[in-house]
C-alpha cells in the first residue's frame, strides 16, 4: 500500500454543498465520511495545501472562537492520500494479490467500508468490495449508523458494548502503551445517531489494542458495566487535566487537593495556540459547551477506555461521586 500511495490528507468540518465545491475547485477527494461534523479530504500535497488555506480562511471568517474552532482543518499523519483516486496503483496491486485467497461467508455480520452496509451473501462481492474500499472513500458514518440500527432492539435491553479490536495509535513507548483509535469517533457517532434517531440507548464504548489486553478490558466491562470508577489507587489509571488560564488550574487543582487526589492527577496549562486545546475543544463541544477546565481518565491504559470530564461543575460532581471527601 505504502509502496504505491503519494498525498496528504486533512480533516475538515463543512457543509456538504461548501465542501463539494472546494473538493472540485481543488482538484481533492472525500476519503473518509467520519461522522456528521467532520469529513476527511487526500488529494496531492500541492493541492491539499491550497485546500487547507481556503478552509483556515473559512475558519476564521466565522464569529466565535467555538465556531472558528470546530471549521478549522486538521493536517493528518499520514503516509498518503489513502482511500482517493491516488490510490489506483496499489488498487491495482491488491486485486492481483487477493485472487490467490478464497473468500467464505463470515459468521458474524460485517460492514462493508466501501458500501457502509453489511457485506453481501456472496463471497465475491464481499472480495470485490475490499478491491474497491481503497480507492473510494470509507463510509464509516453510515456503517455506524446500519450497526446501530441492527443493534437497536437490543440497545434498549442492558449490557450491550461495542469493543474496538486494532492496533491502535503509535507510541515512542512502545505497544503497551498505544491509545484507542476508534473510541472518540465511536462515542461521537453514538451521540449523533441517537440525537437523530431519538435512541432511549446507546452502546457503550470499551477498546482492546493488542490481544494482551483483551483479558483485561472485559474484566473491566464486567467490573463495571454501567459506570468505571477511575478515581482509585490503580496504576493502570491514568488523569490528566488540562486547563487555560491561572483561574482554571485553581479551580481544578482545588476540588483534586479537596478530594486528596491533587498527586494522581497531571495538570497542563495549554498554551493559547497548543494543539491539545483545540482537539479538547473539538471533543467537548460535539456533547455540550466547550468548556474548560478538562479532566482525562485514560482507564486501563493500554486497554484505551478513555472518559472525559469538563468544567469544574461536571469534574466536582464526577469526583465527589466516585470518590467521597475523607
């Protein structure tokens, strides 16, 4: 895939007919449909760029820093413009290779990333799709959307969870220590399927990076199938708060020194143009107000469970619940 791939891709948050337009006056494509807010575009570097610079004008043309926030572009890591027309080549490839394989029917359901619905009952489309997928965008929303409504009568029973399986993302740290992939973008999903849907229930959320953790997560799933207690003396928890001024580091690092926690919890005072705030500011504000300051408990580490807690109301009220003043 590597061998064969060139580009760079972006994450933007537009509307369809803006992006649409921009898409053809630049020359890029659609590559990933993430969820209602956000879509990814690859194309060749050049013209990412160009497309980049109109969307960041776009950006800030808007009136609230909330606003401003949500439409400003996302430059990826990534190797290449994957999932666009740059991707022939390797298509090409790939579809040589798989004939050597036979294809069986699966015995669970699988959602098509080229289709986003289920595969077909013959084991040559579902081969066919796969061909297709890496040069055509990945319809991650709507697979979300058919997998919720596929699970809908039993969401509204008890104990169903969605578990993320992968390698997650990379770490100079090493495996054991590489962070969930998919479990932000799947509670966003989640969140905007059910306010669409009017849902009375969703899935919950847990992840598993490596088959190490696998053991682990579901023990964690089990513990506590309906709220995680982070606040504890497990080394496997990690908190991280994240604040924006002087005023906010007071206030969250006196409900942690009221609480006797203040030596678990990492505070970082983001700087105005820190990376780390706008991707807190884009997580918060898909569920409420953004609003800082911002409590991380990464559960289980490795395992990926990820909770988030924002503005000092929410974090006093999570605290005091898990975790009474001694």
């Amino acid at each position: 895939m590597h061998k064969h791939a060139r580009g760079k891709q972006v994450a933007v948050s537009l509307g369809a007919r803006m992006l649409d337009e921009l898409c053809e006056q630049e020359g890029v494509y659609v590559s990933n449909c993430n969820f209602g807010e956000q879509t990814v575009v690859g194309g060749e570097e050049e013209k990412i760029a160009r497309f980049t610079e109109k969307v960041k004008a776009y950006a800030e043309s808007l009136k609230t820093e909330i606003a401003k926030t949500k439409a400003r572009p996302i430059l990826l890591e990534t190797s290449a413009a994957f999932h666009t027309p740059l991707m022939a080549e390797a298509k090409k490839h790939f579809a040589e290779m798989i004939q050597n394989y036979e294809f069986r029917l699966p015995r669970s359901k699988v959602i098509s990333n080229y289709t986003g619905k289920f595969h077909s009952a013959n084991p040559e489309d579902i081969k066919q799709a796969m061909i297709e997928q890496i040069d055509h965008p990945v319809r991650w929303w709507q697979g979300m959307e058919i997998a919720v409504r596929h699970l809908e009568g039993i969401v509204c029973g008890e104990g169903v969870d969605i578990i993320e399986f992968g390698g997650g993302k990379p770490n100079i740290e090493g495996p054991k220590n590489q962070r969930a992939s998919f479990s932000g973008i799947l509670m966003r999903n989640l969140k905007e399927i059910k306010e669409k849907d009017k849902l009375t229930a969703v899935p919950s959320v847990s992840s598993c990076i490596n088959a190490e953790t696998i053991d682990r997560t579901i023990e964690e799933i089990e513990k506590e199938r309906k709220k995680i207690k982070v606040i504890d003396e497990s080394s496997d928890v990690e908190l991280i708060g994240y604040a924006v001024d002087d005023a906010e580091c007071s206030a969250l690092i006196g409900i942690l020194e009221k609480h006797q926690i203040r030596s678990r919890v990492r505070v970082i005072q983001l700087k105005p143009d820190d990376e780390k705030k706008f991707e807190v500011l884009r997580l918060i504000s898909v569920e409420r107000k953004a609003e800082f300051p911002f409590l991380e408990a990464r559960v289980g580490c490795e395992a990926g469970a990820i909770l988030g807690y924002c503005g000092v109301k929410e974090i006093e009220d999570f605290i005091a619940s898990v975790c009474p003043v001694r």
